[in-house]
C-alpha cells in the first residue's frame, strides 16, 4: 500500500499564511483583493497566481519577479515559524513501518525544502511528486494518472491524504483511493470532502488509529 500526503494544511499548519498571501500581496500593494480574484487563486499554484496578478492588475513586474515576492513571504514562514500539525511526525513514523509514503503536493520544491530541511522529513517519504514536477494542477485528475503511472500501480493501490475539496475529487475520479482530513481553510467544503472520501478523519490523530493502516 502507498500513501501519498498532501502537504499544506494536512501535515503543515501553513493554510493561514497560504489563505491570506494574495490578500497581503495586493492590499501592500495598494490594490484591492476583489472577490472574482479570491475564488480564482483557491487551486492555483502560486506561479499562476503571479501572472493572474500581473494580467488583472496590470502590474509593470515580471511574472517571476511577482512570483519570488510572494515566495519569500511563504520561504520565510516554512524556514522559521509555521509549526507542523499536531501528530504528524507520531503519523509518518507510525505508518512508515509497513507502507511506502510520499509527498504530493502543489508546493514547489525549492519552497518545500525549508519545511522539510527544518523538521528533518525527508527520510519519511520515497518520493516527492510536486505540481511542477508532475506537469498538472492536483484538481486534474491527471495529476493522478499521471502519478499512478510513474509508481507502476493500480490507481486504487494509492491512497491519497488531502484537506482540499477538489484535490480529492480529482483524486476520487481518477480511481485513487481518498481519505479526507480536516482543516479550518476548507472545512465549510466538508460536504465535498466527505463525498470525495472513502474515509474522513478530523484529525492527523484519528488518521493512524484508522484499522485500514492496522
């Protein structure tokens, strides 16, 4: 059995800082955070959200240069202060002992790396399969094709453990299996999570008392 994490809001608390960057970009910016731009930037990856900014505003800045103004704010709070979720090293280590675990995340690698460097995670996970690396958005259910495809595996032969709505969803689609886990950030989706899940835990927890891991 291979497990994949999601990282934001399932094994880092870092949905707060995510929640309000674009809001904290703009409005330092002097520009208004308009409810059209909130709901697009909910799935996107922060590469697309630099050149959304740049298209909608007019910005006068590179894609990129918009993109690492962003990026340092969130470097900054993987290097040096958002904590990680309340039992996620008991978790990794508990169930690194009879399955293969990997990262799948939308995070893209040189901002991943802080967090994992800083908490020591990396010889928790076979693999790291970013958005980037993968080439799609992890709300496309190739995402996930792809990913089975790349581990020679059935699609129900992965298990994936995501906070996000339509993460899941495009997982559920694809054929992977789903287990939704609560956080604050899309927790008034929990209808959808729930839908979208074989299992749904409030808590990282409840996750490795589950008897599916037993």
């Amino acid at each position: 059995m291979i497990i994949a994490f999601d990282f934001d809001g399932t094994l880092i608390d870092s949905m707060p800082l995510w929640r309000n960057l674009g809001r904290s970009y703009l409005e330092g910016r002097g520009l208004a955070f308009v409810p059209e731009i909130r709901e697009q930037i909910k799935s996107i990856t922060l590469e697309a959200a630099a050149a959304l900014f740049k298209d909608y505003y007019g910005l006068k800045e590179s894609t990129e240069e918009i993109y690492w103004d962003m990026a340092k704010i969130i470097e900054r709070g993987y290097r040096e202060e958002l904590p990680l979720k309340p039992y996620a090293r008991q978790v990794l280590e508990s169930l690194q002992e009879k399955h293969s675990l990997l990262l799948a995340t939308a995070t893209r690698d040189d901002l991943l790396k802080p967090a994992l460097d800083r908490f020591d995670l990396w010889g928790y996970f076979q693999g790291i399969y970013t958005a980037a690396s993968v080439g799609k958005l992890k709300n496309d259910p190739d995402y996930y094709r792809a990913l089975v495809e790349r581990l020679g595996i059935a699609p129900g032969e992965l298990i994936l453990v995501d906070d996000a709505e339509y993460a899941l969803e495009a997982a559920k689609e694809a054929g992977v299996f789903t287990i939704g886990i609560y956080d604050e950030l899309h927790g008034k989706n929990w209808d959808r999570i729930v839908a979208a899940s074989q299992h749904t835990v409030q808590n990282l927890k409840e996750l490795m008392e589950l008897k599916l891991f037993l």
